[in-house]
C-alpha cells in the first residue's frame, strides 16, 4: 500500500464516522489533511517510508477529538492490533496496529462499516432536463438484503430499463419502501423557492425517510452525499430526528441503496412515459443535443410556459431552447 491508496481508505473512515476530510495536499514524504467533526478540527498526516506506511494524529490539539479520531482507526476491520506499532514518533496514538492494504478496497471497508438493517434512499431524475425528481427508499435487513443479492439488484446505473423495471417490481414485493414524486410543475415552484438543488434534493430525502419510518423500526439511514452532510437532517420532522443518518460517495454500493437507485430509476422512467403518451413525443433522458432538439420541438407544439410541465426549467439549457421559439 502506497500513501494515496492510504488516504483513500482512512479518508473513507473519517466519511463513514460523520468526519470531514479538506484541503489535502502532499508534503514531504507524506500527505496531510484537515479533519472536522464533533465540533473539533486539525491536522492528521499520512507518511511513506521504505519501513512501510506511518500515521500522524500529533497535529490534533484537543486530546478527546485525538483519541476519537485514533479509536476510528483502532476499531477498523483493515488494522491489526498484533503488530508493533508503527506511527510517528510524535503521534499520539496509543493503539498498536498496522494496515493491511493489498487486498482491502474501499468499497469493502464501507460494507463491513454499514448496518445490516438500514433504510437506503437514493434519487432519479436529478441530471435530466425532462422528467419529475423521484426520491425512493428501501428498508432491508439480514434476510431481505440477501435475497435483493441473490436476485441481483445492483446500482440502476448499470441496469437496462427493462431489467430496472423487473427488478423494481421484485424488490417491492421483498421490501417496505417509499417513493416521492416531485413532478415538474410543483418541482419548478419549489426550486423558484428554495434556489438550491440541494436543499430540494434534502427535502425530499427527508419526506421518504419520515414516511418510511412510518412503516418500519429502524435507527440507522444511509444516502449518497450531496452538498453538506447536515442538509437532510436538518430536514427531519419528530421520527426522522431519532435516526442516525449516514452519508458518503457510492452509497449505492450497498444493497439498500442500490434497490433504492432501481426503485426510483423505475418510477422516473414510468412518469417520463406518461408524460410522452400525454403530449404525443419522445422526451429523451440526460441533458444532451437530444434533449435541446426535443425541447424545441415541444414549445414549437405548445409553448414556453408549457415547458414548466415536462422539464426542471432551471438547467442552462433553457435558455438555448427558447432562443428558437416561433415568434
């Protein structure tokens, strides 16, 4: 293991434990980085050497956030405790492990972090111009999560619509779930509101998660990270505020995350049909030439105001497509 693959994997840790990793930069024969959580900061520090790998918490000042910070690493799956202890002399750590590397990914370091009972939300819709914002959450635990597995639910990303549709509909039957549907007109409205994406996005997660908490007990609820982590908690009503809410990149690696994606994926895909049955046209998916060419189309048929039915009016192309309007 090399000081970057260590990064990926410690910063990995911090993501998975509510701790935020800014402003790396490399430094003499190591990388440093500034950590933040629990209302503490400082340095933390990677070193490489011919001796192997060293860890350097000594930059964090306030001992209590230095001793949180060592019981991540401690209490990890990826360090022994049966080796020498092999840190910066001036480190602060006071538990004797090493990491193991060669054969420990990041994606295996996040499964063995998560609960097994979990409630996983995930969206559709975000990045294409046409079509409502879907929000979608799965509860799974020990049982349900291997049969989502053994039927091969994976990230709707690496799914056809065809398969995304059987496998949505198999999920619903193993699995409590939830879906939220912002349809263009009412998403428009509220994006002309609140003016963050993200915000909407936290919003949305929020409501899947208090209404699925409705119909299940669960205490843990993992969601991919989008703008700052606190968004959709400070989102949460009474139930929601009760839950430990967990948030890093590829949170569809996890199986109630990746039927979430499949479930969400599913109903944006239904509403874009319908949507396309009702005004008689093919409205293409993304944000490509494909989607411009189409929206064109549509306000040629009907008209500018109409486009707030069928498309997230605030994305940039707006503006390239009403520049062809018939006059």
């Amino acid at each position: 293991m090399d000081k970057y693959k260590c990064f990926d994997i410690i910063g990995s840790l911090f993501e998975l434990n509510q701790i935020q990793v800014n402003n790396k930069k490399e430094i003499n024969y190591g990388i440093q980085f500034e950590i933040a959580g629990k209302g503490q900061k400082g340095i933390y520090r990677i070193f490489e050497s011919k001796k192997g790998i060293r860890l350097d918490s000594s930059q964090i000042k306030d001992p209590d956030f230095r001793g949180y910070i060592d019981e991540i690493i401690h209490s990890s799956t990826i360090f022994a405790k049966d080796t020498p202890l092999n840190f910066n002399e001036k480190g602060s750590s006071k538990f004797p492990h090493k990491i193991h590397g060669l054969d420990t990914s990041k994606k295996d370091l996040e499964k063995s972090k998560d609960p097994v009972q979990l409630i996983g939300v995930d969206e559709s819709g975000k990045g294409d111009y046409f079509g409502p914002l879907v929000i979608a959450g799965v509860y799974t635990d020990e049982i349900t999560g291997e049969r989502l597995k053994d039927i091969g639910v994976v990230d709707s990303k690496r799914m056809s619509d065809k398969s995304i549709g059987e496998k949505a509909a198999q999920i619903k039957e193993i699995c409590p779930y939830e879906i939220v549907v912002i349809a263009n007109n009412r998403y428009n409205e509220l994006y002309r509101s609140i003016k963050n994406l993200n915000r909407l996005l936290a919003w949305g997660h929020a409501r899947v998660i208090e209404n699925l908490l409705a119909k299940v007990d669960c205490h843990y609820v993992l969601s991919d990270q989008f703008g700052k982590p606190e968004l959709i908690q400070e989102a949460l009503m009474d139930k929601g505020s009760r839950i430990q809410l967990i948030q890093r990149t590829k949170a569809e690696e996890n199986i109630a995350v990746a039927a979430a994606s499949v479930v969400a994926r599913n109903e944006f895909i239904t509403r874009i049909s319908g949507l396309e049955s009702l005004y008689k046209m093919e409205f293409p998916k993304g944000a490509s030439d494909l989607v411009i060419n189409a929206g064109k189309e549509f306000i040629n048929s009907y008209s500018t105001d109409a486009l707030s039915n069928v498309a997230k009016v605030h994305f940039k192309i707006t503006n390239q497509i009403k520049s062809s309007e018939v006059k």
